[in-house]
C-alpha cells in the first residue's frame, strides 16, 4: 500500500468551507457503539492518546516536508 489508506465517511460537511481554502484531512477515532453527534458519543482515553500521537506526527511531517520545520 502507497501512503495511508483512504475512508469514504459522510463526515465531509465538516471541512467543506476550510476546503474552500486549503487542503482537509480527517483523523477518526474508533467509536466502539458508533454513535457520533450525540450525548452518547464515546472514545476511550487511550485511543484518544493515539489519536493525538498521530496528529502530532501528521503535523511534524508536514512541517519538515514543507521545510517549515
């Protein structure tokens, strides 16, 4: 596989206007009940930590890919 893999999710609406003006990336979180815009929403703590590690990694790469970094 070249480069991560892609998710077709409904979720686009939410960087549609941003996308309007720069590229857009999603990162998901697993949702063991799959609610999602509801009170009754839930991630554990843990993959919230690898939900942040990720972000962190995505934006170092970006970074030193534009040479920013």
């Amino acid at each position: 596989m070249d480069g991560p893999p892609q998710l077709f999710s409904p979720a686009g609406h939410d960087g549609m206007k941003i996308g309007e003006l720069t590229d857009v990336a999603m990162l998901f979180l697993r949702n063991p009940d799959g609610i999602s815009h509801a009170p009754a929403e839930d991630v554990s703590a843990p993959d919230v930590a690898l939900g942040l590690r990720a972000f962190a990694e995505a934006v170092a790469h970006l970074g030193a890919e534009s040479g920013a970094v």
